[in-house]
C-alpha cells in the first residue's frame, strides 16, 4: 500500500488552537499515520502474524513463515524510522521554522551536483508560478504548492527540469518577500 492511499483511508483531521501551514499539518498527518504503523509492525512482530515493512512511502506486510522477520525488524535504517515515529516528542517538537530547515536541507540534497542553477528575474519566477503582482506569502505558497506538484519528478508525467526551476522561482519570490 502507498503512504497516499493509508492517508487518504486515515482521514485524519487534527485540530490545533493555531494555525498551522499546510506542509506542518502534513507533518503531524504523517508522523501519526507513521506512529500507528509502527506500532502495529510491533505488535504483529510479538505475535508472530508477520513483519509490516514500512518504507518512505510505501508498506508491506511480509508473512512470518516466508521471511527471517528478527532480522528485518533489526535493519539501522527501519529501527531509528521506529524509534523516531514511536516518540511523541518528535511530533510536538516539529514547528514551521525547524520543518522548513529540514525541507531546505533535503531539497538541497536532492539537487547537489545535478542542480543548473536557473538565473531567473523576479518578473520570471512570478510567471513560472502563474502570480499576479502583488502576491501574498500565502498565495506565494500556495502557488508553488500546486506548480510543484504538477511536475513532481515522482510523478508519471513528472519533470526534474521544471520542477527544480519552479523550485528555485520561489525561493527567490520568497527571499524578496
């Protein structure tokens, strides 16, 4: 099963006295659907009924008598994913700034060494993003949200090309904000 299809069968609305952006609320979706996932890749390793291998984005339950399953629930990558997503400090201690360091720092993994830095104008990021002079931070984010996503280099008709370029036109609208 892929993360989308568990969070869309989740359905999980979390109510907060603040308002959150969108990408934290993401956040604490997906670390709670992670919580419970693990929690229940625990459980079924107790009982024998299996191991739920639990990947980036997709997971699947593994039958106890085909595969070694201590040796699995044991992997270093698996074993820190379930430690971080079994601690709840983890999801009260996420806030907007730390989770869009985290964002910045994987987007710049993704494109080290493999980046053309586009030199775009101000003029030229607002119409890769489709915005109108004058633009809120919100309908900056909003913006780029829905420009991302059509491109996604996950997605079947995905484009890298374009997507780092959107990338990089709102970085730079949101410098000069």
């Amino acid at each position: 099963m892929t993360e989308q299809y568990l969070m869309s069968r989740l359905g999980l609305k979390l109510s907060t006295d603040n308002e959150l952006s969108p990408d934290l609320q993401r956040f604490q979706q997906h670390f709670v659907l992670y919580h419970l996932l693990y929690q229940l890749q625990t459980e079924w390793l107790v009982t024998g009924e299996g191991f739920l291998n639990i990947g980036l984005a997709k997971v699947t339950l593994l039958k106890a008598e085909l595969t070694d399953t201590s040796l699995l629930a044991e992997g270093s990558d698996n074993t820190s994913r379930r430690d971080y997503y079994l601690n709840w400090q983890n999801f009260y201690a996420m806030s907007e700034q730390l989770l869009d360091d985290y964002l910045q720092q994987f987007w710049q993994f993704y494109s080290k060494d493999s980046v053309v830095k586009y030199q775009l104008t101000a003029s030229q990021a607002e119409k890769l993003l489709q915005l109108t002079p004058g633009f809120s931070l919100s309908q900056l984010k909003k913006a780029y949200r829905s420009q991302a996503l059509l491109c996604h280099p996950d997605r079947a008709e995905g484009n890298s090309a374009k997507f780092i370029q959107i990338r990089q036109a709102y970085q730079l609208l949101l410098r000069l904000f």
